[in-house]
C-alpha cells in the first residue's frame, strides 16, 4: 500500500498539451466523415531534410491512412467493418486481419528514451509530441486568426545534461480541438528545425473506392504478424 501510495504520489499529471493533443485525437476518432492531411518537415541533425506526408479518409466505420516518406509510400491501411489490412510497399510486406482484432501500435507502449522526442502520427493516426524529459507548458492562450479561435501552446523540453532544448508551438482549433500545426526549434548537438502542418481538411465522406486497395499492389509480398500477433 505505501508503494503504491508514493507512486500515485509522484505520478506526472497531464500537461495542458498532453490533454490538448488527447483531445484532438479524440475529436477526429468521433468525426464521422473528415479528408485531412498533414506535412511534415525537417531539416538539420539527424533529420537529413525529411518531408513526410500523413493522409487519412474516413466515412463511418471506414477508413485509410497512407504514410509517404521522402516520395516512398510507406503505408497503406485499410479498415472497414470486416477486415483490416496493412501493406507496407518499400518492405514487400502486409498484414491482415479482422476488423475485431484490437488496434496496436509497434512500439506504442514502449518509453520514450531520455533526451529523445515522439512527434508523428500512428499507424491510427493518432497524433504523438511527447518527450523525455517531459515537454513544459510556458504559455496557453486563445488567439484569432481568419476569423478562427486557436488554442496556441507553447513548450520546452531541457536535455537532462542541460546541453540542449527543444522550444515548439502547437496550435489547435479552440472550439472543434482538431489538431492544426506544430513547430519544433531543437537547439544543441544536433540542431535542427521540424513541422508538422496541415494541408487539408474536409468534413465530408470521401469516395467509396479510397476505402480498398487492389490485391495486386501487394502480390508476392510476405504476410507478416498483424500488431499484437492476432
């Protein structure tokens, strides 16, 4: 009892980003019917001038992410109401599996190594900023812009050398919470700048065809394990 009583003691409260980033993934998982993408950009560090691109569809129970990296698509997930399938174009693989199987994530619930950052999306597409040491809150204000309310949140993460920082600012619809754009500033070793924007949004169902992909775009590939083996 006294063990558990000093871990619930010291445990870390959500910052005011955490619990904004878990409200947007929240608001996009309940959108019945939403076309978005997002681009990433870095440059500098260990980054060597990477520009990704997040896209996802959704109409009901229906949906598709596709992951592109550097031109190369990386992903294609499918899920609908009976299946779920995975193909993974540069490494000739793919899963698939019913759509009960539960969700997972490789490397989801692993901890985040000290001095490292998560910022991208999940095979879900569901929006990672985390870091360790923990990001600090230094400002949460609503602004306009556009006639839009944002929520614009700034944060830093001190290196536990104290050699390095990362500064960053993430906004988010104030009123829908969706997700907008986050900017990270990585002073120190390696310094480098990142971005994760927004290109499009659309709340309407996409096209039924986005939902499927052609059994031949992944012939020949090797079937591998779906997330959590099921």
């Amino acid at each position: 009892m006294l063990t558990a009583a000093l871990i619930l003691s010291i445990r870390q409260e959500p910052s005011a980003l955490d619990r904004a980033v878990a409200d947007s993934n929240a608001a996009l998982k309940a959108t019945p019917g939403v076309i978005c993408a997002y681009k990433m950009t870095a440059n500098g560090g260990e980054a060597k001038n990477l520009q990704a691109i997040f896209r996802f569809w959704r109409d009901g129970k229906n949906e598709r992410v596709e992951f592109t990296f550097n031109g190369d698509t990386m992903l294609k997930r499918i899920a609908s109401k009976d299946r779920k399938i995975a193909v993974f174009p540069t490494q000739k693989a793919y899963w698939e599996t019913d759509a009960s199987a539960p969700d997972g994530e490789p490397g989801a619930d692993e901890p985040i190594e000290e001095n490292r950052l998560k910022f991208s999306f999940s095979q879900g597409m569901e929006l990672d900023l985390k870091s360790n040491p923990s990001f600090r809150v230094l400002s949460d204000a609503i602004e306009t812009r556009d006639g839009m309310e944002l929520r614009k949140i700034t944060f830093e993460a001190v290196k536990a050398s104290g050699t390095g920082s990362v500064k960053g600012v993430a906004e988010f619809d104030a009123k829908k919470k969706y997700f907008i754009q986050a900017k990270l500033d990585i002073v120190g070793d390696n310094p480098s700048k990142m971005e994760l924007i927004r290109e499009t949004f659309e709340l309407k169902a996409p096209e039924a065809s986005v939902f499927s992909i052609d059994p031949k775009e992944y012939e020949g590939f090797q079937k591998v394990d779906p997330p959590g083996g099921n």
